[in-house]
C-alpha cells in the first residue's frame, strides 16, 4: 500500500506530500518501499506538468532528452509498476535493480508496454555497456545516485502512453497491470484493457481503492474488462498506511501455535490478499478476535490440525504456511506452487530443501506442496536463499524445533520488514 500510495503522490505532483510514507513511530522503512521512494524523489515532482502534457514525442524518439537512471533495488513491484508509470513521458528512463531482482521476468512488461505503443528493451540482452557508453558520449545520460554502480540495468522505458484499447496478460504478475492502472488515468485518450489470467485481483482491488482515494477512478467488468477515463487528476491527500499482512501473517503464525498475542496496525477491513492468513488458521484449528478495526488478537491452541488451502491468490503466504503446517498434525496441502517459481528465490525449491534440511517432510505433487506435520528436529543450519520470507518462515518455525536452527542470511528481511528481528525479541523474551 505505501508504495502505490507514493505512486499516487508522486503522480499528483506534489513533492511535499511524500513525507506521509515514512513512519513515525521509531520503526524502519522497509527496503521495497525505499525503493519506490527513490524512484519517485529521482524523477521529481514536476514529472505530470512537465513530462506528460503537452507530449509531441513519438516512441523510439526524443534523442534530444534527459536519460534518467532509477534505482528499483530488489523490489520487482516498484520496477514492474513504475514502468508504465514512467511510460506516460518521452523521455527515456532505465530502470537498473539489484541481487535477486535481476532473475526476476520482466517479458511481460516489455511485451506489455510494446503492445501499447511504447517503447521498451531489456538491458539484460542489450549490449548494456556500450549503449551507457553512447549516452555518455553524447552528453545525454544522468546519474544522481553514485551507488547505482552497484546495481544492473533492467529496463529501457520510453512513451507517451496514449490510452486506447490494449490486451493485457496479467498471468506472470499483477504488478505491471496495477502500474497501468495507475498510468493511464494521464492519458489523452480513454482506454479499454481487455485482462487474461488475472491470478491476484485482490491487489488489484487495493490499487483500485488507492487510486480512489486520490480522486481517479477506474471501472471494471468482472476483472476481465477495465475502462479507464482519460486525463484524469490525482488529487494529493494525506492517507493512512495500514500495516502489512503478509509479513504480520508470520507473528499470527507464531501466537497461534506458541503464545496469545496481540497485533497492531492490521487492518480489519483490509483488502491486502494476505488477511487470508485467518481462514488459513481457522482451518488448522485456530481462532482469533478483533480487539478494535486495526488490533488483532491471536490465541494459542494445541492439537492443530493439517488443512487444505488454496493460496493461489496470496503466494506470498505460502512460507508463513508451512512454518504453521510443520506444527499441525496430520497431512496440509498447499495449493498454487505454480505462483512461486519466479519470486527472491525459487521459493517453491527453497521452501521444500531448507525446510528438509531440519527434518521436515515436504513434497511437491503436481500444484500442490503437501506437508506432513508432526515433530520438527532441527539441529542444522540452513539458508534464506536471499528471500526474506524464507527468513521469516524458518524463523517463526524454529521456534518449536527440538533444537535450535541457525538460519544464514537473516539479513534478508530487510526488503520487506527490517524490524522482524526487533519484534521477535519482545514476544519471545523470557521473563527474568
């Protein structure tokens, strides 16, 4: 939500407003949403008024303009979304990422932004350094940010996004159509995007709702269909972030097998995917109560059973999953690894080797991950793969291994929740 949220703020043209995304609270800002923020403040605030209308560029042109390099980190969001984004303008930008977001696909975006009438190549097959190369050359390559040379160039972007009637493939990740939901409100024209193999609708009913909340609309038909007003105008509000569920489904996790815990800034009527985390538990056997709109209570039960669910909509809850399936006894089957291939890791492969690694017994049949529950031994070491959410996952279900586990690379949780440590701590510190 932050980082749609400073989409939205940035698109809206007010530089100030920005200061909204950080937290206040003493807690740090995750790396993903770090990375949207300097997407945001490299462009500028100027980008609508200047860069989009009027726009006389046609794709492939605009040799005479500013070449902007934007740092996207790992976050494959931030890289997917403000691609289209940044399509509205003529001027070219790269989008350059780091580590595990160099593997992540990024076909569907080039293929995506193509179709629409734009102009985009991969640096990943492009002869990177000579075309860097050639743009210093002729004076036309800009660099804000020294430490982009610690990073790889991903994507060459260039518009206008005009609008119009456009096919979209949302099957490799809603991400791109969410970044073109949020673009194409600018356009001159009113456009029509006919959707296949949409997977994750409930992201894009929280890029919907945000969109809504600075005054844009867009409609659909049954999400297969959306018709989007052209020049619109984002309108820059205060909004309120609500907390992440996907990293808070791993301390649900924990209180439900380990210890009552009450958890804050979840929002009760969140649209984020991961709020599935409670059917998910309900199913094992568990139960929770809302304590107001946003505190959650979690309770602990014993005798947890194996479930069935289906988290092909909310992959990003598979490893909080397992951590919990590990526990229950009897047989959990997990529906949707096909989700999971192409995410920090091969979380699927990850998922099923570390967790082998301290005793657990997992296999993969068909789409589904099938977990026979029980004791976990552990007495190993094991490796986040560089995801965060493996991190997490091990974390959460060490805590009820026979012996202790000793996870490599915890670092990792930064991306997404750098005080996952911290919190740790406070609910699993024994009283002195």
């Amino acid at each position: 939500m932050s980082i749609r949220a400073l989409a939205a703020i940035f698109l809206a043209g007010r530089d100030t407003l920005l200061k909204g995304a950080w937290p206040k609270d003493g807690t740090q800002l995750c790396e993903d949403v770090q990375a949207a923020y300097r997407v945001v403040r490299s462009v500028g605030s100027q980008f609508v008024k200047e860069d989009i209308w009027p726009n006389v560029a046609s794709p492939g042109s605009g040799k005479d303009h500013l070449r902007h390099q934007l740092d996207c980190g790992e976050s494959a969001l931030a890289l997917r979304m403000f691609a289209p984004i940044l399509a509205l303008s003529s001027y070219i930008y790269c989008l350059r990422g780091r580590t595990t977001l160099i593997t992540r696909p990024v076909d569907f975006v080039i293929e995506g932004l193509r179709e629409l009438g734009c102009w985009c190549e991969s640096m990943n097959t492009l002869p990177t350094l000579s075309i860097i190369d050639n743009l210093k050359e002729i004076g036309k390559w800009e660099t804000r940010d020294s430490s982009l040379s610690l990073s790889r160039p991903i994507l060459l972007v260039q518009g206008p996004l005009r609008g119009g009637k456009y096919l979209v493939n949302a099957g490799g990740s809603s991400q791109f159509l969410s970044g073109l939901l949020m673009a194409l409100p600018l356009a001159e024209k009113d456009s029509i995007l006919e959707v296949e193999r949409l997977e994750s609708q409930p992201y894009i009913d929280l890029t919907l709702n945000v969109m809504e909340s600075f005054g844009v609309r867009a409609t659909h038909d049954d999400y297969k269909v959306f018709h989007i007003p052209g020049r619109q105008t984002y309108r820059a509000r205060k909004i309120a972030i609500e907390g992440d569920w996907s990293g808070g489904a791993n301390f649900i996790v924990g209180a439900t097998l380990f210890g009552d815990l009450r958890i804050g800034h979840l929002w009760k009527n969140s649209l984020q995917a991961d709020k599935a985390i409670l059917e998910a538990i309900g199913r094992a056997g568990g139960s929770w109560a809302w304590a107001s709109a946003n505190q959650l209570k979690v309770y602990r039960h014993e005798n947890l059973q194996g479930f069935i669910f289906d988290a092909q909509k909310c992959p990003d809850l598979f490893p909080p999953l397992v951590a919990l399936a590990v526990h229950c006894k009897g047989t959990t089957s997990i529906h949707g690894i096909d989700r999971l291939f192409h995410k920090e890791s091969n979380r699927a492969l990850a998922l099923l080797e570390e967790y082998s690694k301290v005793g657990a017994n997992i296999r993969l049949e068909g789409n589904n991950m099938i977990i026979e529950g029980g004791k976990l031994p552990g007495g190993t070491r094991i490796s986040a793969r560089g995801d965060n959410r493996i991190a997490m996952s091990l974390a959460i279900a060490a805590l009820g291994a026979e012996n202790s586990i000793e996870i490599e690379g915890k670092h990792t949780v930064a991306k997404s929740f750098p005080d996952f440590w911290v919190e740790l701590e406070k609910v699993t510190k024994k009283e002195e």
